[in-house]
C-alpha cells in the first residue's frame, strides 16, 4: 500500500484480574467512601478545584504507602504497565518503575474532570471501581490537535483511528494506560449515582 500510518497513539484496556472483580471493587468503594469522610483537606481542595466532586489527588495521593488495601491494587496495576510498556517497545531492561502516586476521584452527578496531562511520569492511568450505566468515560484527545492548522473537518463516517477524539467507556474492573503526555479529559456525570475510580502515574529510574 502507498499509505503507510506512522507514529501511533498507544491506550491500553484490560481488565485488572480474570475474576473476583466485584468483590475486589466493592472493598475499594468502601474505602475510597470511607477515605472522603476522613480527608478534610481533600475536600476542602476540591470544593475549590474539583466542584461537586472528591479527590484525594492534593490531600493523600500516595495510598498505596500506607493502605494494604492499595496496596495490593499496586502490584496488580505494575503488571499491566510492564505489559504496556513492552508494547511500547521501551528500553526497561536494567531498570525499574514505580508507583508514585495513587488516589481516589468520585464523581457525583454533575462532577467533569476537564482537560489535562500528567507531567512528570511516564506512564499514568486509571482503574474503574464504580461505574453506574450512563455514567461518562474517558476522552482522549488527538496529541497533534494543536498542529492541524489549515485541515479539513473529517468526515462523518471517519475511520476510528482518525478521529480528533475517542472515548473510552468507564466499565467497573477495567485498567486502562496511556502514555503520560496525552491529554484527556473526563465529561460532566449525567446519572444520580457516583462514579469511582482510581488514578495514578508510574515513573522509572
């Protein structure tokens, strides 16, 4: 073929663990609900920063230091990252990554996570342990937007790997990755129900 697609856009999705997901997500729903009602500072912060929701992203974003309970979500979530990273074809060898930091976001009815990055790490993502029917997923935006200039909208029957944005759907027991430069978003939860989840970023040395 004359046409050839070059510098491709990774995102991984899989499911953390073959079974036992619902009992696993229904302890971390507990103590991601039990963790707002401690962290004061948390939600003071997001009052400010993260309307109608809770993060513990400014408050505790190192659960997994002092949680078991998060702590065991590490290691299964440092698995899908060698794998990912594998696919991405990086030079690890000799080296080691890290978790360095994990916390919890829940968002009720109205809550958005608007558009960002995560600066200083590597490779970052999210886990689902709550997601009602309806509830929004994760929307990823094409990394060259900003480079487009003179194009032309795409058609609206464009092939997916052409699109400008694709969105994920937040599925309870899902790990998705992605490198950390690429920039998403969450929209505004439209359902009466919370939806959780867990982010966090991965580095290497």
């Amino acid at each position: 073929m004359p046409t050839r697609a070059w510098f491709p856009t990774y995102i991984y999705c899989e499911p953390l663990q073959p079974t036992g997901l619902t009992r696993l997500n229904t302890e971390l729903a507990d103590e991601c609900r039990r963790l707002r009602k401690f962290d004061a500072a948390g939600r003071r912060w997001s009052a400010k920063n993260y309307p109608g929701g809770y993060t513990s992203y400014a408050s505790m974003n190192e659960l997994h230091r002092f949680s078991s309970t998060f702590a065991a979500l590490e290691k299964k979530l440092t698995r899908h990252v060698r794998s990912f990273a594998r696919e991405l074809d990086m030079d690890l060898r000799g080296r080691a990554i890290r978790l360095t930091d994990l916390w919890v976001n829940i968002m009720p009815e109205t809550a958005a996570h608007s558009l960002h990055l995560h600066p200083l790490s590597f490779i970052s993502g999210t886990y689902y342990v709550a997601t009602p029917k309806g509830c929004p997923g994760l929307k990823f935006e094409d990394p060259r937007l900003s480079k487009f200039m003179a194009a032309p909208p795409k058609l609206a029957a464009a092939r997916r790997e052409n699109l400008r944005h694709i969105t994920y759907p937040a599925e309870a027991g899902n790990v998705i990755l992605f490198e950390s430069w690429l920039r998403h978003e969450v929209p505004a939860n439209r359902v009466t129900e919370e939806r959780i989840s867990v982010s966090f970023n991965f580095n290497w040395s």
